[in-house]
C-alpha cells in the first residue's frame, strides 16, 4: 500500500478524558516515518494514553489519531499496523516462543503460508538473538529473554509503528544499556518508525532521536535530544531532562543583568523581562577549583558531601546567601588529589553563557 | 492444645469413619461389627428405588452443573467489562448467592415456582388447541433449575478469580497482534481458564448431587439420592444406607480432589 503522508503518526487536538479527570489536553504531534520518538515524563503526565490511543486501547476524546496519514477513530485495535512490546511482556503463557512470535502472522487476511510464517518467526528470532529458543516455554525464559521475545513478536509483522511501553523498566541496570543499543540498531536496520514511553530521561536520551517531554497532559517541549538538554523551554523540563542547579535572582532593568540574592550581579546569556526570575545551571557547567580563577564569574562555597561515581564525582556545595549547589565533576587523573574533600573551601567557576533563565513564576 | 485439635478431629471424623467402617458389617446390627463382607454393596446397587433416585441425581447434577458452568463463566467474562462501581454490586449479589442458607433458597424458590405455574398453567391451558394442555409442575426442571441458579455464583467466583490473574495485558497483547475480540477468546482466554470452568463444572456436581434441603422443597415427586436416604433412614438406619453414603463419600471426595488440583495446576505456572 503506497503510503499518503510523509508522516507516520499524527496527533490533531487530541483530547482524552476518563470521566471527570483529563489525561491529555490539545496534544498536536508529527512524527516523521523513520523516526525514533521517546515520550518522556512523569507517570500521570501522560504518555502513556498517548501511546495507547496510537495501539487503539483508547480511543481520544476530542480530536484524531492518524497512522499513515489515515484517520484512526474508531478502529479497534486489532485492524491497526501498529505492534506494541507491552511493559510487562504481556507473552502468552500457554504458547511456546515460535507460537508467542507467529501468533500476529497467523490472524493476517490473506491468509500467509507455513512455510513463510516459518520462515519469519525464524528470522525475527534471529534478529533478537533467540535462535535457538523457538520450543521453549515462556516460563523457562529470563526476563531478558522474555523482552526479547515479545520484540520479536512485534517486530515479525512488520508494522509502520512499534509502540514501545516502558519496554526496560523491568530490566536491571546492565541489561538494559545492552537493550538501549540493540533497540537503537534495531531501529535503523529495519527503518521502522519507533514511539517509547519512558519516565527514564537516561533512556530517551540516548535512544531517540525526537524527545517529547510531557507533564499534567501536555506537551512541554519537543526537540532533538540534544535541544531538549541544552535550551530547555522551561524550568519543568530543565529539571526533569537532566540534573538543575536553580538560584533564585532579579533580573535588572535592562534585561541582561542578574541580581542574585548575595548582591553579586552576572551577565545573563539570554534577555528576560524584569522581575523575579530562576537561573538554572547544569551540575557539569560548573569548574570546582581550589584557587579562585583569575577572570570569569565564580562564588565561593564550602563542600559539605562528596559521592564517588568512579569516572566522575558529584559535589553539594553551600554556597553563603545563594544555598546549596549539585556539581558534576569529570577526574582529569588518577590522582586522588583530584577529589575534593568534604569541609574545604572551594571556588565554582561557569561561563555565564551556560545559564538559562526563566521567570520565577514558571515553575 | 494438642489435645483440644485432636479431640475436634475425632469428633469430626469418626461418625464418618464408622458410616464407612460399618458399611463393610457382615451383620445387620448397627452396634456391633460381626466380620467382613461387600454384601450391602450387593443389595444397594441391586436396589430399584436407590438406582432410580441416584440416576434422578445424576441428570440432575450433570444438567445443572453443565448450565451452572455455561452461564457462570459467561457472568464472570461479562462482569470483566463493568464499571468498578457495578461489578462490586454484582459481586455482593454473587458472593449472597453462596452465603444464603439452603432452606431459605429451597422455601424461596418454592414459592416462586409455585407462584410461576399458579401464573402460566392457565395461560397455557387457554392457548392449547388440544384437550389435554401440557402443565408446568416441580420436577426435574425445578430442580436443575434452583441447583444451577445458586451453584451458578460458585463457578462464577471460581472463573472471575482466574480472569483477574490473567490481567488485561495478554487480552491486549493478543488484540494490538490482529486477533479479533472471539478469536482473542478462542486462543488466548479460553485455554487459561478451561481448568477453573472444569473446577466450577465438578463443585457444582457435587454441590448438586449432595443437596438434601434445596431438591426437598422443590423436588415435586421426584427422588433424588439423599432424599431417598433421608426417607429411608427414618426406617432405621440400615448398612445399606452406610454403603451408599461411603459411594457418595469417596465420589464427592474424588470430584473435589480434581478440583482443587485443577484450580492450583495453572496459577502456580503463571
């Protein structure tokens, strides 16, 4: 079927209440075929009717879904081409691995031939690295294995959406970097459009390719990975998108000067309207030296906690009259001089450019 | 302690095991165990009366149960779609169901029919072309009838439970891989909760074919197997009536031992 829409999914004014309560409010989304779109965002904030309103579990309020450009109200689940890998697998029990994979093919009008459903499951197995596992029961399977096999029952019917629900959630911490890049070459092997739900910043991050950050049913900023980190529209999704060091300030008159709470005044990147605003600063943006540097913007603060990561080290710094500061710093050595030891006076440094300011009643 | 346990279990059980003890007494006294012998076996299985009220039991069991284990898995798979608010409702009615007193249902269930036929015997003696008009009467029907109707709420209680362990995940997961609604129930929920409608299924039998105060009231003319005892035994207990209670014993107890089994096999492969 040649395809209308340059646009595999398409969210127009969507709406989703349960009774009295609104889960999504005025959701309008493209995603581009080929894309790998991560939702990210608190539970309750979302994401997840959006993603069940693309698999036909719900079905929108006000407003239309479209799949391939075609509109998708009213069509039941089973008559959509999309696949979801359900958060808990959701794999069925009584089946054996083979059964679970071609249970999609199977139920396919024209009807497919054995041989070839035979062939595909083979195939999709295969690809997530089960080959030898086409008999065995669900419950002799790990929970890896089980996330692969429900990928693979998927992705063996070639759908122009796989919906991924919190696919590594119930993954440990190993496992799941493994899963992060095998879903990532996945994707772009098969040139399938992906949409992951994740409250996992880490994971979408560093799988997709758009990041849709959602809170209270709408959608706060959409972007590159990239632009979400770096100019986050606002201080919700600069605090849920990575680490944020808030200070409370005054922008001046002239729109580029800040007045922090010590008095001090710094030259911000970017131009407010006057008022009470919040600098927000990445824990990385900030230099912990123990010499005040000769130039540059620094303030002068004690550290109180020290956590070792091994490659790097987090800091809490009190800094007096502008509170507490979090501080990522990367070890240039394996000297153990590097580290900074709780009770000493230390200088954090930043380039004013790395600031972003947003009005302090937008929180 | 100890003793206090083991004296409620000898209280409990050896009335039963003598039932059974003196099934197998050469002699017809009752108080006295005179030496091995099958014989009651013999003229209990040779007994008319007894063959024809345990084959009235038999239809009476197998009917209800099999409608019993229909409609209650057909009650637990509609009550998955209801509202919170409403299935509560219905859970209260079903859970009532179980815990109302036999004689209350046999009395209340009395009236109604009585009332019911009292209602539509003139009606259809009005339509009839013929002479002799068909007349509704307690029976068989009554019987199934009020044994499916409360052995119903059991089957439903056992399928609901085994629904719910489903979750509604593998219903989706099966719906988002193109199977439609029937097909979804066909493959995927049908096969998970066979052994609990099985287990329904054999509850209600032996529900059905033990029920004295239920089948009392409404049973008409008919004799079902414990009504038979109870009219017998007020003769003066007999070792023919032990040899039937042990059957009755050892088959209820068999029926009961696959249901369990069949309600513990799945869940624990979950």
């Amino acid at each position: 079927m040649a395809s209308a829409s340059t646009n595999d999914i398409e969210f127009r004014s969507v709406t989703k209440n349960y009774g009295v309560v609104t889960a999504v409010t005025d959701i309008n989304l493209t995603v581009p075929k080929g894309a790998f779109l991560a939702l990210l965002g608190p539970s309750g904030c979302g994401k997840t009717t959006c993603l069940r309103m693309i698999g036909g579990f719900e079905q929108p309020s006000e407003g239309a879904v479209l799949i391939d450009g075609r509109e998708m109200n009213g069509v039941p689940a089973y008559r959509r081409p999309v696949n979801m890998v359900f958060q808990h697998y959701a794999l069925f029990p009584h089946f054996n691995v083979e059964q679970n994979v071609a249970y999609g093919l199977k139920q396919m009008r024209p009807k497919i031939a054995a041989k070839e459903i035979d062939r595909r499951v083979a195939e999709a197995l295969e690809m997530v690295r089960l080959g030898g596992f086409a008999k065995r029961r669900i419950h002799e399977m790990s929970g890896g294995q089980q996330q692969r096999v429900a990928l693979a029952r998927a992705i063996v019917n070639r759908p122009s959406v796989l919906l991924l629900d919190e696919p590594l959630a119930a993954l440990d911490k190993k496992l799941r970097s493994a899963m992060q890049i095998e879903l990532q070459t996945l994707q772009r092997d098969l040139g399938i459009t992906f949409v992951l739900v994740t409250h996992d910043q880490e994971e979408a991050l560093s799988m997709a390719d758009v990041v849709c950050v959602m809170s209270a049913g709408r959608i706060r900023q959409l972007g590159s990975p990239q632009e979400v980190y770096d100019r986050p529209v606002d201080l919700f999704v600069a605090d849920f998108v990575g680490k944020t060091n808030r200070i409370a300030a005054a922008m001046e008159a002239d729109g580029t000067t800040l007045r922090l709470a010590d008095g001090s005044a710094i030259a911000s990147g970017k131009r407010l309207a006057s008022g009470d605003v919040i600098a927000a600063l990445r824990p990385e943006a900030i230099h912990l030296t123990r010499k005040a540097a000769p130039s540059g913007t620094s303030f002068k603060g004690t550290v109180t906690h020290r956590i070792f990561l091994g490659s790097s080290a987090e800091y809490a710094v009190s800094v007096p009259g502008l509170g507490d500061f979090l501080i990522t710093a990367d070890r240039r050595s394996m000297n153990e001089s590097d580290l900074v030891e709780p009770g000493e006076e230390v200088f954090l440094g930043f380039d004013p450019a790395a600031i972003h300011v947003f009005p302090a009643s937008n929180a | 302690m100890r003793a206090l346990v083991t004296f409620v279990y000898l209280f409990l059980y050896t009335p039963i095991a003598l039932v059974v003890l003196f099934s197998f007494n050469a002699g017809r006294n009752a108080s006295e165990f005179t030496g091995f012998s099958t014989q009651w076996y013999g003229r209990a299985l040779s007994n008319t009366f007894l063959m024809e009220a345990l084959r009235n039991s038999l239809i009476i069991a197998v009917t209800s149960a099999a409608l019993a284990a229909v409609f209650g898995t057909m009650a637990a798979i509609g009550m998955e779609r209801l509202g919170a608010r409403t299935r509560a409702i219905f859970d209260g009615l079903f859970a009532a169901a179980i815990v109302v007193p036999g004689v209350v249902i046999g009395i209340a269930t009395l009236v109604a029919l009585v009332e019911v036929f009292g209602f539509i015997n003139p009606v259809i003696a009005a339509l009839w072309p013929g002479d002799q008009p068909p007349k509704l009467a307690l029976g068989y029907g009554s019987i199934i009838a009020a044994h499916g109707l409360f052995t119903m709420a059991l089957v439903t209680m056992i399928v609901k439970a085994r629904i719910a362990s489903l979750g509604r995940d593998i219903v989706e997961a099966s719906s988002d891989l193109y199977a439609t609604p029937f097909t979804t129930f066909r493959q995927i929920v049908l096969p998970q909760i066979i052994p609990s409608i099985l287990a329904g299924f054999l509850l209600a039998f032996t529900f059905s074919f033990d029920d004295f105060i239920i089948a009392f009231f409404v049973a008409g003319s008919k004799t079902t197997l414990p009504i038979y005892v109870f009219a017998s035994i007020r003769r003066g207990v007999t070792p023919e009536i032990n040899a039937i209670a042990t059957m009755v014993l050892v088959a209820s107890l068999v029926l009961i031992f696959i249901a369990r089994f069949l309600m513990r096999e799945r869940t624990t492969t979950n």
